[in-house]
C-alpha cells in the first residue's frame, strides 16, 4: 500500500509543479482576514507515516491559535511542515 501510495505522490509531482509555476509565490498579507477564515477547521492526518497538519485557508488568528495549542493541552507533537 505504502509504495503505491508513493508511486501515486511521484506521478503527480510534474502536475504539482506545473501548478506551483503558473501561481508564482504565495503572499500572506499582514492584514486580517474575514471572519470565514478565521473560522476554518484545522486537521491533523497522519499519511504514508508522517503526521501532518491541514489548515485549509485559515487566517492569522486560526494560525496563531494552532501555534499555542499545545500549551492549552492538544497535543500537535510529530507535525511535519512542508
């Protein structure tokens, strides 16, 4: 299972990065953004044995709380950035 789901992520990595070039560089401006944003969910996953973290298009407030859950007691530990 693992190594078709590696097989799968290779085969996608041309579009990706087709993709990636026609949007240029992402920019997160520092003014705040709406309240739907603000309200997005944020999901930990565990894939092809790495945890990672999914914020959809959460602001920077959502962000900031996600930053500070572990001091709140939610446990986020083993989460890899990309």
């Amino acid at each position: 299972m693992d190594s078709a789901l590696s097989s799968i992520f290779r085969a996608m990595k041309p579009a990706t990065d087709y993709i990636k070039s026609l949007w240029g560089e992402e920019y997160f401006p520092p003014e705040p953004t709406s309240r739907e944003n603000e309200m997005s969910v944020a999901q930990s996953a565990v894939l092809n044995a790495y945890r990672v973290m999914l914020t959809g298009d959460a602001g920077r407030e959502a962000l900031q709380e996600v930053i500070y859950a572990p001091f709140a007691g939610l446990a986020l530990l083993g989460i890899r950035c990309f």
